[in-house]
C-alpha cells in the first residue's frame, strides 16, 4: 500500500486551520470466475470492496464465460493470461487475485507460468484445489449418464482432458491413470514431474500470501477440504493438507508458504457454493484485510 498527504491552508473569517487527508492507493483486484459464471456474478463481491476500499480497481473479465468455461484449462489459462498480464504490467504495487471454483485453478495455472507477475495476494475462493471427485449437481447436469466412479472412463483420455471439468478430475481409485493422462492437475501439482517443475514453483512463490477460503456445506467441491488442499484417499477418508504428498513433499512450495507464514486457511459453516462471493460475513471475515 502506498500512502502520500495533501495539505491545504484554509483561513476563515474568525482563524486558521491546517486542513490534511491522506489519500490512500490500494492494489487493484482481478477476479476470476468459475464453471458456468460470468461477470454478472460478482456485483455484490465488487460492492463490498469498493466500500471497504474506496477507489480500488476491480476487474472481472468476461473471457469464457458461461459454457465456454468448459474449455480445457490451459487455454483458459492462456486466455486468462492474455488479458490480466497488462493489468499486472499497469500495477506497479501489485495487484490482488480473487479467484473462485474453477477460476482457483485458473489463477494457479497464471501464477505458475508468468515468471514475473506481480501478484501480492492469491485469494482462493471455494476452489477444488486438490481435485474434484463427487456426484454434485454440476456433474449431474453435464454427465447426467455417468456416476463419479465411472466418470474417469470419459476423463482419462485425449478427447476428455479437452473439457475442464476433466483436467482436475481426480478419482482416488484410479490414481494411477490420473497422474498419467492429467494434462493439468497432475502437472500444476508436480505430482507427474515434468521440465517445468522448478520454474513453475519458483513463479507460483513469488506470492505474498495465500489465502485458502471453503467450507463443509459447500455443497459441490468434493470433498470440500479439496478447498484447503485435502483430499480422499483410496478408501476415500479425507487426509487434510498437511498429510498430502504435494505438501510433504513440496512439490510446488505449498509448505514454503506455511514455513514462511504465508498461508492462511479459512473455514465457514453454512456456505452454499454459488454464496461465497456474495456473503458478507466471509468478505468482512477472510477477504476485506488482505486487500490492502
């Protein structure tokens, strides 16, 4: 945050007074949307921010909005790239990210490729993380013939890994056709290693802080500590972050972070999905102070 004075002599009629504000500049905010949303969505997210943060920018693009997000993430990423980068370039403090479900996703894959993005805090709002695995209304409504145990059928092969919703498709039973045929979950989380590995993590380091926001009545990201990077096992028990592979290993600098004391973990109860953008409570509880 950058802060400067201006003063002014005012002198009325019975005396004289000093007259000083401080005008403070905050870092703009790129927010990025998730499955099936477009800009429309994030009214009320906009609001609370610019009250709590006068004068703030806040950018919600509207790039593969509504069915195009089922478009395979890397060109979402690239997409996303092509339009936030001159934002980045624009801030010379840095900008903020706020990036929700799948747009999680989208803003790890953005942070993991740009070597010199500016990027101070990386808001993950309800974010599969970890991976989706659950019969929610989304796959429902997309696989309406398909329960999730058979759903790798169709999302471990060239022509599924084309749709989003399969490249972080992560069946705990299937483990080894994931890190096989992932052509991005497996890669972001250097769980299949690959010739990017170092660089991706030395970029996705370059956070200031990351700021991880779910909840038990999510209600669609299965299981919902896939918001905080747990996830199922085999058995399909939750192991939570800090027993997870990709964090005691490090394999992309999620424990650095925690090391550093840059992570921050957020929980709250009854919080539907499609709520968490518009909920005051969680703006005002694990958002508003990291905007600054």
């Amino acid at each position: 945050m950058k802060g400067g004075c201006w003063c002014r002599i005012l002198w009325p009629l019975l005396g004289a007074y000093l007259a000083c504000a401080a005008v403070v500049g905050y870092k703009p905010v790129i927010i990025v949307h998730g499955l099936f949303d477009s800009s429309r969505t994030f009214g009320k997210l906009s609001t609370f921010i610019r009250q709590s943060h006068p004068g703030t920018e806040v950018f919600v693009f509207d790039v593969f909005d509504n069915g195009a997000s089922l478009t395979s993430m890397w060109k979402q990423v690239e997409g996303f790239k092509n339009i936030t980068y001159p934002v980045m370039q624009n801030a010379t403090d840095g900008v903020h990210f706020i990036c929700f479900s799948q747009g999680g996703l989208i803003c790890r894959g953005l942070l993991s490729i740009i070597p010199d993005h500016n990027v101070h805090t990386f808001i993950s709002l309800a974010a599969p993380q970890a991976g989706q695995y659950g019969d929610t209304e989304y796959l429902r409504h997309f696989f309406p013939h398909f329960i999730k145990s058979k759903l790798y059928i169709v999302c471990y092969n060239t022509v599924g890994q084309e749709l989003s919703i399969c490249n972080y498709w992560n069946d705990p039973h299937h483990r080894d056709q994931y890190l096989k045929n992932s052509k991005y979950l497996a890669l972001l989380n250097s769980e299949r290693p690959h010739l990017n590995t170092s660089v991706w993590k030395a970029n996705f380091l370059r956070i200031n802080k990351l700021v991880l926001i779910g909840g038990p009545d999510d209600g669609v990201i299965t299981p919902w500590q896939s918001s905080h990077f747990g996830f199922y096992n085999e058995k399909e028990n939750t192991v939570e972050m800090e027993e997870e592979d990709l964090y005691v290993k490090d394999l992309f600098g999620l424990k650095t972070l925690n090391t550093r004391g840059d992570l921050v973990i957020c929980a709250f109860n009854g919080v539907h999905h499609t709520e968490w953008h518009s909920n005051e409570t969680v703006y005002r509880g694990c958002i508003e102070k990291w905007l600054t």
